[in-house]
C-alpha cells in the first residue's frame, strides 16, 4: 500500500469510483432511447486514471470491461492529452482503437482538477444501428470492415460550449432511426457528465495528489492479489480448444486453440495455433482477446480481485498478426466480438479443466444467440429489435446449470415480451424452457429455452448471428453435451425451414421465427446420478 494514503481514505475512495462507475450505467440505461439500451442494457461504464489505466468499472459486461482496459490508452495515441479539455466528449467505435465492434460505441470525457488532467470517464453503447448494409449493422456476408457501418475515429462530439451539431448530423446522417441514435448519444454524454462532477467532488475532499495516490495504490493492491491467487494454481502447461461453427461466409468450423502456462506469480495464453483470419465476420481484435483472457482467469482464480489495470499485469496474452483473434482492420469483425471472445473462453477453460476440475464448469451457450428484427414503422421509420438469447448453464461439480441464463461474457438481460409487442411490429407467442436440452451428467446442464416471433409488419428483415448451432456445448469430465441452437422459420407447416446461425433474409406478415437455444453440458459420467435426482428431472420435465 501507498504509504502516503491512509488506509480508510484509501477504502473509502475505492468504494466510491465504483459507486460512479455504478451510477454512470444507471445514469446511460435510465436515459437511454433505444429499448437495447434501457431494457437489456447493452452497455457497459469504467474509469481510468490520467493514463488510460483502468481504475474501476460498473457491474457491466466483461466483453466491454476488458476491451475498455485499453480504449482510453489508445486513445491517447491518436489524441494526446494537452488537446484535451475541460468538457470535452470524445466519441469512437474503431475496433483497432481499443474496441471490439462497430456497434459498440465509446464516449470518453477527461476530466480536469483545474488544469490538471487527472481520470478519465469513459461508458460504451451498443447502438441498435450504426450503418451498414443490413439493418442492425450485422452483415453476415461481410467480408470487409467497411460494409458493417460507420467508423467513427475519435471525434469531439461535446465541449464545454454544447454539442458539436454538425458533427453529430455528419454521424447520424448515416444511420437508420437517427433520432433514436441522438437519444443514445445525449445519454452516453449524461453519464459521462455525472462521472465528472463526481470525480470532482472526489478532488475538492482530498485533493488531486491524494486521488492519484489511491489510483497507484489500487492497482498495486490488485497486482498482488492477482499474483498471489497465481501463486496457489499449480505450475504447468496446459492447452485447450475449441470451434467455431463457421464465420457466416465459408462453411468449415475454425479452430480456437490456447496453450495455457502458469508459472510462479504469472501467466501466458498464447493463442498462435488459432486459425487465421477469415473471411467472415467472426474475427476481433487483440484487445478482446485479452478480455477473455482476463474473464476467464479472474472467474477460475481470482474472482474477488478487483479488476483494475494491476490485477492484469501479471497476464500476458500471445496472439500472433492475420489470426482470428488479432486481424487486420480491414477485416470484419462484427460477430467476433461476442462469438470469436466466448470461444476463447471455453478454449482456455479446456486446457484447465484437468488442472482446475473443482472449479471449471462444462459449457454453456458462449454465444450471444443474436437476432435482429428490422421493419419500417407506418411511417416511415425503421424499427431495429435487437435480441440476444441465451442458453442452458453448463454444470459443475457442486451443482446442475441454471436453465435460461445467459453465462460468460455477455451478460445482458432479456428484453421483455411486452416491451418487444409495444415497441416493434412482433408478437411473442411462445417463451418457455426447452425440455431435454441439457447435457445429461452426474450433475446435469440447464436447460435451454424457446421463443416465438411472429411479424405483424408488411415485410421485415431477420439477421442472425450466433454460434453452438453446430458445434454443441461441451460436457466435461464424462459428462453429456448439451443440444446445440435450432431457429426454424414457420415451424409444423409445408414451408418450415431451418435458418443458419449467421444470415440475412426477409420475412412477411404472418411469418413465425421460433429460436430453440442450447442446453449446458454436462459434469461427470450420467451413472453417478443420483435416483431422487432423475425423479426431479422427470417431475420438472427436465428430460
């Protein structure tokens, strides 16, 4: 600990920086316009010391967290501080820019003790459109960055003297339901505000000196524990993987591998033997690697850490150019962001499994199950409904996985059916569990569930873009797999069709799209299963 700051100072600043990271998604899903945002709450809110350095974040999304351990540092590279200002917003969604994908769009605001630069408050959005060639920005037959929506370099979008209209109509210019998208924007803006006059009052208690004090102490703190919950893993080399169904372009499964090496108080994930980059929008930036990475490491060994730019020190993550998990930019990256992450996770838990069979779990959906409405309002307006689900949690060796839960990285909720019927031209007609789904074990993977969309529009557009619809999720130690995805359009008629995990078509009025999502696998051989636990699952309708 930083000798200069006394212990309960120091405790009583940590609980406060996460109580605004907490505020500032309150703040963001509160004043939100798109149902995205404010229903399921696809965002995501951190803080960073003058240097990028991750100090806190909000209970968010860990695909958002790890990736914003590295926005505002490259930031800095493209925009050096002394161009910043008090009461600037900074707004960017490169991926090679420390992000992800485009939709997921970073507002940064500096935030000064007179002239002294000393944090940063920084929140990400998912837009419900940000361009492109399909509504929703998920193009599935992508095959270059540019065909998926607007890059947004950063840009000033917010200063002290008001919005920069002309830069914001320049952005919105470009995107379906704009007035929507302004709403968005106006509320990453608010969140970004709240955090600032908060940090302020942080400085005007303690001073600046003192706040900066606690940031280092932070990080040194977390570097320790980090290092320490290292130190209690065996010694060893381990390696994992696993697949991707296919990259919405070529049909052939790519290959996610990892060879894991733990020693001492560090950690290495190197990822060379992944398949190159392909030619669909499956591939990602190093920057997500790394969040999986850290996802993966914090939940099997330190999940009490908290999670600051010290505990990520000791880790350190291989990814060589042109691979899956580091393309070029030019490459399309949509999917990748929440697909290509997952799989590393269930990779990097594969090689561990044998290491760590106490504490890993067999595998869940690790997909973010998207689908993505598209219709025009009477008129005129697009309506964009964008949908993840989720899946059976895998089981593990205390317990069976929960049923319709979404597990690893992705992390948003459900938007509910009324909300869908009152906000899109869709009825739900059907939400329930998935009976069978999980993978059968001494403890068993939850279920899965099914839900049913019918258009009520003229005509409407359907993406899809999720994984483990060939691959299934994955039992461990003897156990089970669990059933993979299944999407049929007009289910029990003559027309009934089986939709790909990644495509785009257009429907009609009328048209019912029913999502059958995956099961968990399974923990350890069926045979062990208990008799009052089989008589649970034929009572619940389990199997």
């Amino acid at each position: 600990m930083n000798p200069a700051v006394h212990p309960v100072t120091l405790e009583v600043v940590r609980n406060a920086l996460y109580a605004i990271a907490e505020e500032m998604s309150v703040v963001l899903m509160r004043s939100a316009r798109s149902p995205l945002l404010k229903e399921a709450g696809d965002l995501s809110s951190a803080l960073t010391d003058a240097e990028g350095r991750l100090v806190a974040q909000g209970r968010d999304i860990p695909i958002h967290m790890g990736v914003m351990a590295f926005t505002v540092k490259e930031f800095l590279k493209r925009v050096p501080a002394e161009r910043l200002r008090e009461g600037d917003v900074w707004f960017l969604n490169l991926p090679e820019v420390g992000g992800n994908h485009l939709p997921d769009v970073k507002a940064i605001r500096p935030v000064f003790a007179g002239t002294r630069l000393v944090a940063f408050a920084i929140n990400l959005a998912h837009w419900a459109d940000i361009g492109g060639a399909v509504p929703g920005s998920y193009v599935p037959w992508a095959t270059e960055s540019y065909q998926e929506g607007v890059r947004i370099s950063p840009v000033r979008l917010f200063s002290a003297a008001g919005p920069d209209e002309e830069k914001i109509e320049i952005i919105l210019s470009n995107l379906r339901s704009p007035d929507e998208r302004r709403g968005d924007i106006f509320a990453q803006f608010a969140a970004d505000d709240v955090a600032a006059r908060r940090i302020g009052e942080l400085v005007e208690r303690y001073g600046a000196d003192t706040l900066s004090a606690c940031f280092e102490a932070l990080h040194a703190a977390s570097e320790r524990a980090m290092r320490d919950a290292l130190r209690a893993l065996p010694d060893g080399v381990w390696t994992g993987e696993d697949w991707l169904d296919d990259d919405g372009v070529d049909a052939a499964p790519l290959p996610i591998r990892v060879r894991v090496e733990i020693r001492g108080d560090e950690a290495t994930f190197d990822f060379s033997g992944t398949a190159p980059q392909a030619r669909g929008p499956v591939n990602t930036t190093y920057f997500i690697a790394c969040s999986s990475v850290y996802y993966a490491i914090k939940t099997v060994a330190a999940p009490e850490v908290p999670p600051n730019d010290g505990c990520y020190r000791p880790l350190h993550v291989i990814v060589p150019p042109r691979n899956l998990l580091n393309a070029d930019v030019d490459r399309p990256v949509v999917g990748g962001n929440h697909e290509t992450s997952q799989r590393a996770v269930d990779a990097i838990f594969r090689a561990l499994a044998s290491a760590l069979p106490d504490r890993v779990t067999a595998s869940g959906p690790a997909t973010s199950g998207v689908l993505i409405f598209g219709a025009r309002t009477p008129d005129g307006r697009w309506a964009i409904f964008n949908e993840t689900h989720g899946g059976g949690e895998g089981a593990g060796v205390a317990s069976d996985g929960a049923s319709a839960i979404r597990v690893y990285m992705s992390n948003v909720m459900n938007t509910p059916s009324e909300v869908v019927e009152a906000e899109y031209p869709l009825r739900v007609e059907e939400h329930a569990l998935r009976p069978g789904s999980g993978g059968d074990g001494r403890h068993r993977g939850g279920l899965g569930f099914r839900r049913a969309y019918r258009v009520v529009a003229p005509e409407a557009t359907l993406t899809s873009m999720l994984d483990r619809r060939v691959v299934p999720p994955w039992g461990v130690h003897g156990g089970r797999d669990g059933l993979p995805y299944r999407i049929t359009l007009n289910p029990g008629t003559p027309g009934a069709r089986d939709v790909g995990g990644k495509v785009s078509l257009r429907l009609t009025r009328g048209d019912l799209l029913l999502i059958e999502t995956c099961g968990g696998g399974g923990f350890g051989p069926p045979a062990e299963r208990s008799t009052q636990a089989r008589e649970h699952d034929r009572r619940e309708g389990y199997v």
